[in-house]
C-alpha cells in the first residue's frame, strides 16, 4: 500500500524532505507501526523519530492516535507539537 508522508517544521528539516511517498510493507497497519517502520529506515529518520512522545500525525487532515488504521491512498502529516498564542 502507498501513502503519502508530509513533514513538517522541524522534522522536516532533520529527515530533510518534506514529502515523499512511500510503498508500505502489509504489517503496517496503524499509525504506530507507520511511524515504527519509518525508524527502522534509520539515518535521518531514525534520529528525527527518536522521541515520539514529541510527534504529532493526522490522516487525511484530522488528528488521530497511534491505533489509527493507515490504508494506501492516505496523506499522512507527521509534525511536531503546534504551539502558538
């Protein structure tokens, strides 16, 4: 199944792409296993994932948890934290 990742602020600066679309293998089904699967790349993703605590994902616009299914044709945004005032 292929999706597409977008990255934002400063993930996207430490994986250094902002998008790109990805062919996912069948035992990722959720958002935790997307985001799993996108650390064992290693390198840049591996570094800019470390701490997912920091990591926020919506599936098609809306925010969503870790047991979010992902299914091939979504938009998966992976961002950190938005504060602002």
């Amino acid at each position: 199944m292929s999706v597409q990742l977008l990255y934002f602020a400063w993930l996207r600066a430490r994986i250094g792409r902002g998008e790109e679309e990805l062919e996912l293998p069948p035992a990722v089904r959720d958002v935790a296993g997307l985001l799993e699967f996108l650390r064992s790349r290693g390198g840049r993703y591996a570094e800019a994932l470390a701490d997912l605590s920091v990591v926020r994902v919506a599936v098609n616009q809306d925010y969503v948890e870790r047991d979010h299914p992902v299914r091939g044709g979504d938009e998966v945004a992976i961002f950190p934290p938005v504060t602002g005032g």
